[in-house]
C-alpha cells in the first residue's frame, strides 16, 4: 500500500510559471514532511521540509503548503527556470525512523 | 557539517558474482541509516535502516543484506547478484528526530 501518493508524474511548465507538486497521505501519525529534488545521476537532496504545526513554509522560490484536515501537501515553485528541471519527491515519516517516498514527479522547465 | 560517503560511484559485475557496497558518515553521532534503490526512472525502494549497531531492519525479501559493523558504517552485500539487482544504491543518514534523510552521490551499479 502506497503511504504517499503524489501526483502529477511528470510536469512541464513554461520559465517564469509556478509549478505545483502534489502529495496525500493516509496515515495521521506522520509528523515530518520534506520534499527532495533530484538530478540525472545524482543522489536526492533535501530541498525543503514542514511539520504538521503549521499551513506554509517558505524557502525562497520554494513553498510548501500543508493540509492537515485534507492530510495534502503541496510543493510550489515560484517564477520557475530550466535549472529547476529535475525529479521531485514528497516524503513523510513518522518518528524520523521510517520514511515513506511518492513515486516521483519529472518536471521541466521549458525557456 | 554531516558528510555521506558511497563507493564505488559505479560498478559493472557478472550474474552470480558477490557485491559489497560501503556506506560512511561524518560529523554525526548514532544516526539511523538507509539502504536505497533507484530502479532506472522509478521511485525510490527501501531495502534496509538501521537504529544503531548491528541493528538491521530488513524491508524487502531479497538476496541483499545489509551490516552494520561501526556506527557510521553500513555495508550493502550480496553472495551472488541476480540481473534484477542492477540499479542506483542509496545511503542515507538521518538524524532522530526530525531532519533528513540526507542521501549519499548512490553507487550505479550494473549486472550483466
């Protein structure tokens, strides 16, 4: 059973546009939500990340919006560039011993 | 700062053929760690964590294991790899609680 389903599975958006990534989850006890970019060959790095006490974070261009009653989070990037195309993925972990992954997100960027 | 070592960065082995891939962490102190596996354009799989020394949690039946021998050690290991084991490995640490994982550059690793 898939912990955390995200969606779209690839994105294209225009340079300057938002992108948004979406994620669900059924299980309440989750208490840690990161979002993690990935590039060709490289291992994912920790982009940004929310606990379920508050609605947004923001990290520069980056914006996470979290749901707790609808258990959503999204990732939002603002006024997005070509060096944003990359595989994203939402994560969320209960304890921070186990984390459970979505299936991805492909996004690009065309200029 | 927190630094993650994987090597080999790539590897190309024969069907049947042992696999040991080794895992390192710096400047942190009993973290949990992870085994990772990409398969081409997927997901990522969680093979094994770890809470502390000798302390495995197996998450997938498979011809992997993994050890770990010091704390910030954790080694990825096959007696003999299948064709369905090739992919791209990942290490990762995280620290308890809440931060993390942080992941390591992964190991391509290849079986002809």
């Amino acid at each position: 059973q898939q912990q955390v389903k995200q969606s779209p599975q690839s994105l294209i958006v225009q340079k300057g546009g938002i992108s948004i990534i979406n994620c669900a989850y059924e299980n309440t006890a989750f208490d840690y939500f990161p979002w993690y970019q990935q590039f060709p060959g490289k291992g994912p790095a920790l982009l940004i990340a929310i606990r379920p006490d508050v609605s947004e974070k923001k990290e520069g261009r980056f914006t996470i919006s979290f749901n707790k009653s609808a258990k959503q989070f999204s990732l939002h990037i603002m006024d997005s560039q070509p060096g944003d195309s990359a595989t994203y993925f939402c994560a969320a972990s209960k304890m921070s011993n186990q984390f459970y992954f979505g299936t991805g997100t492909s996004l690009t960027v065309i200029p | 700062s927190q630094t993650i070592h994987q090597w080999p960065a790539t590897l190309v082995q024969p069907v049947g053929s042992p696999l040991s891939l080794e895992c390192t962490v710096e400047g942190t102190s009993n973290p949990n760690l992870y085994w990772y596996r990409q398969a081409a354009g997927r997901g990522l799989q969680l093979l094994f964590y770890s809470v502390g020394i000798g302390q495995i949690s197996s998450e997938v039946p498979q011809n992997l294991s993994a050890s770990r021998p010091q704390d910030r050690q954790f080694i990825l290991s096959s007696k003999k790899l299948l064709l369905s084991d090739s992919g791209f490995y990942l290490c990762a640490w995280s620290a308890s609680p809440g931060a993390g994982p942080f992941f390591g550059p992964g190991t391509r690793l290849t079986v002809l």
